[in-house]
C-alpha cells in the first residue's frame, strides 16, 4: 500500500506532535499526516490521579502560546464541553491532569490527519526522487500487523516521545513472575496489589516518587504504613518555580542554550535538575502535613524516608520477596532493605533514534558525544545533498536544554518548525520572551552611563 506524496509526515503522536497537528490543521496546502502504533492517545495513563495536576499553567496547552485564537484550545475545549463557568469560578490556573488527558483527547478526536495503529519501521532518503520514504505496519484492534504501506514526504517531523527508564540492577526483576516490581508508569494498574502487599519501597526522589508516596501513604493504614522512600538525590527538593526561575522555559534561554559550546551544554544539563526533575512544592507539604497528622495520636507512621540512596543491586528473596543492595552515597555505608514490592520513580529516557533513522545514518551529522546535531529550528543536520528535513520533538535536550520537554514550550516549537517548513512566518514569533538576559552581549551597552559621564572601558582579566 503506497499513499500519496506529503509535504509532511509527522512519526509520534503525543503532546508535542499533537501540538504541530494541531497548529498545521488550518494551513493550506500544507498535506500532513501523523503515525502512532498506538491505539489511540493517552498520556502516562499510570500517573492520572485523582489530585496530580500538571506543572506547568493551563495556558501552556497545545497551541495558545502560538495562536490564542486557534479552535484547538483548552478554553475552547471547555466551552464545547459547557465547562467554561464552572472553571472560571473555580481560579484553577495549574489543572489536574486527567483534565489536561481529556482535552488531548478531545484534540486528538478533531484532528483527521491523525493515524492510529500505524507503526512506522523505517525512514529512508531517496536520492533519485528527492524525498524521504517512510515505511510503516498498519496494526490491527489486537495489535497484530494486518497491512504493510510506505508514504513519500518532503519533511519528516520525529516525536516518538520518552520510554521509561529501569535501573540495570533492577531489570532482572521488572519481568519476573511473581514479583511486584513496577515503573511508576503502571502505577495505577498494579495499586490494589500494592496496597495488599506488607511493605512497599518506592524508588525515586522526583515528582512521580511523591506523588506514588503520597498516594500509597493516604491508603494504608495509621501505624502500618509500612512504606520506604529512597533515591539518589541528596534531598526530596523543592522544584525551583520562582518567577524569574521559570525564564528557563522560554524561547529566550532556548536559544542562548543552543549557541553555547557542547562541552557548557553538556555540564549544564545536570547542573539545573531541579528546575525539572524536583517535587512540587504543594506535593511535599502535602506528604508532611499527612505524616504529621498521623503522629497526633502518639508515635510516629511507619514510614522511612531516606535521600542520597542509590541501589547497588537487587534479586528475589524467597518466592516472591525483594532484597535492596543499598549505598548512601554521602556517608558511603552499605546496608540491605527486604521488601514486597517496589514502585521504580526513576523517570524517563528518550527513546533511540538509531533504529528508526538507520537508513539516515550515512547523511546524518553527529556531535562529540555521537548524538545527532540539531539546529536552531529543531532540524536534524544533515548532510547538504538532503533537500528534505528531518524536525525533532523532546529529542533534543542536548542541544536547546531542559525546555525540550516541557508542555509549556510545545506551541512555540511548533510554530518554529511550521515556519521552518513553509519558508514563512505563518506563527508570528515573540522577539523577547524573558526579563532575564542570559548572556552578555558586547555590542549592547546593558547600563548607559550617567548624565555628562565620559564613557571608559576597563579590560577583565581573563576568567572575570
């Protein structure tokens, strides 16, 4: 099965591909289509509970940082689900995020460009016909393969997303019988077995650790909670959500991010986790106010609650119980934790490329560190013989920083790769976004000097 020549191909559809379906809808003679193997769309469906909410504000939808008058917003979502008063009474700035799951749904439903149970295998470029063929399986309700097809596009736009990320000792387990060990991904799936089993760790010091903490301690018994949180970082920090903080996620620290050396990005990265990988502030007083509470009968919940803690290794003890090969990473003592199941926190990775793009790899231009070049536009660098373009969506976090993920990016990246492939400025772009300046500019003069004031230069030593 071949279907016709596109100017687009978008591979992924979650969040940020939605985004670009979304924004692309309404522009002419711009022939899109998008592919994910899934059935249909979901969102971390182990992470919906009930009180989560996403971090980032509700204006930081799909598009309205683009186009506030799209049809594709949330307001407008709610309006055509006759929900507008009663979320303009309720002052939610930050929604929950089942909420934010059913407005991408509902996006989702709108959009005819979308292809569900399409998984793509293969991307190639065609020298001869200048364009790039993209090979996929059409899936059948079952998830068995029932059509093979290929495509043809000018452009190809890659959002195949995040997978989770078990650490090595514990892979073993994940998949053994008979043992309770879970990503935080399947939480929700797998919750009335955790509340059944005797002691539950939990693994991760992030927003998911707490979260899947703060759930599980709400729902055991006071007294026998029976509950650890460990992981690696040296507190359950706070997120940093100062005002200013926040001017991280703007196209203005984007771009200062992406003109900077790889080695300074790549020291940079780790250096500003808890702009990112922290606790939401609410979510820790929200666990403290629930320990509290449970010691105001005398004693203290059975609870243990240790940072700075990585695991060594991990195997079954017995039939179906759990040994922790435990280190503390500042004091470097060692000591072992015997459990019943254990909820892995341990975030995400982005899934590889290599696979999918292995019959780009002879055009493809890669860094030091072998990972693939990005431009400023969220183009793959490719060889120059490549007329097409290949974009990317949360795969570049090496190259634009920790914005690359986050929802409230998604609209304006879009709009950048939109402009990128129709030559115009169709998503007008903001030239400044942040109050922050993130780097010196020589050729601008920050403070002008005073009334009458001879303007004098004086050289910095090196390193100042």
């Amino acid at each position: 099965m071949t279907t016709p020549l596109r100017d687009l191909v978008g591979i992924g559809i979650g969040p940020f591909n939605l985004s670009l379906a979304a924004l692309a809808h309404p522009l002419t003679g711009l022939d899109a289509v998008f592919y994910d193997q899934r059935p249909e769309f979901t969102w971390h469906p182990g992470l919906l509970l009930d009180d989560a909410t996403v971090q980032v504000p509700f204006l930081a939808d799909l598009v309205t940082l683009a186009d506030p008058t799209s049809p594709f917003s949330f307001l407008n979502h709610l309006r055509d689900r006759e929900r507008l008063y009663p979320f303009y009474f309720a002052e939610t700035f930050h929604i929950r995020r089942t909420e934010y799951d059913a407005y991408c749904r509902w996006v989702a439903g709108r959009l005819p460009a979308l292809r569900f149970g399409h998984q793509v295998d293969a991307v190639r470029w065609n020298a001869e016909r200048e364009l790039f063929e993209v090979d996929f399986t059409q899936l059948g309700a079952d998830g068995e393969a029932e059509a093979l097809g290929r495509t043809h596009t000018r452009n190809v736009v890659l959002g195949v997303g995040t997978e989770p990320h078990v650490p090595d000792p514990l892979k073993p387990l994940v998949d053994a019988p008979r043992v309770l060990v879970i990503h935080s991904d399947d939480y929700l799936a797998h919750r009335d077995a955790l509340l059944a089993a005797g002691h539950v760790t939990v693994v991760g010091t992030g927003q998911s650790g707490a979260e899947v903490f703060q759930d599980l301690l709400r729902r055991r018994p006071a007294g026998r909670e029976r509950l650890h949180w460990i992981g690696r970082t040296g507190a359950f920090a706070p997120m940093e959500y100062s005002k200013l903080g926040l001017e991280h996620f703007t196209p203005d620290h984007t771009r200062y991010f992406h003109a900077l050396p790889e080695e300074v990005r790549d020291r940079l990265v780790p250096a500003q986790w808890q702009l990112h990988k922290a606790i939401d502030a609410g979510t820790i007083a929200a666990i403290h106010d629930e320990l509290y509470r449970r010691t105001l009968g005398g004693g203290w919940p059975d609870t243990v609650l240790t940072p700075g803690v990585r695991v060594r290794t991990a195997g079954r003890l017995g039939t179906a119980q759990i040994e922790l090969h435990l280190e503390h990473v500042q004091q470097g003592t060692r000591s072992r934790l015997t459990t019943d199941a254990v909820v892995l926190a341990t975030g995400h990775r982005p899934r590889t490329l290599d696979r999918l793009l292995a019959g780009l790899d002879p055009y493809l231009r890669r860094d030091g560190s072998g990972r693939p070049c990005v431009d400023e536009s969220f183009r793959l660098v490719l060889d120059p013989s490549v007329t097409g373009a290949v974009h990317v969506q949360n795969a570049e976090i090496h190259t634009h920083g920790v914005g690359a993920p986050d929802l409230g990016l998604a609209a304006w990246r879009s709009a950048v790769i939109l402009n990128s492939l129709t030559g115009r400025e169709v998503y007008p772009m903001p030239a400044r976004t942040a109050f922050t300046t993130f780097g010196l500019s020589p050729e601008r003069r920050q403070v002008p000097p005073a009334r009458g004031e001879a303007v004098r230069l004086t050289p910095l030593a090196d390193g100042t």
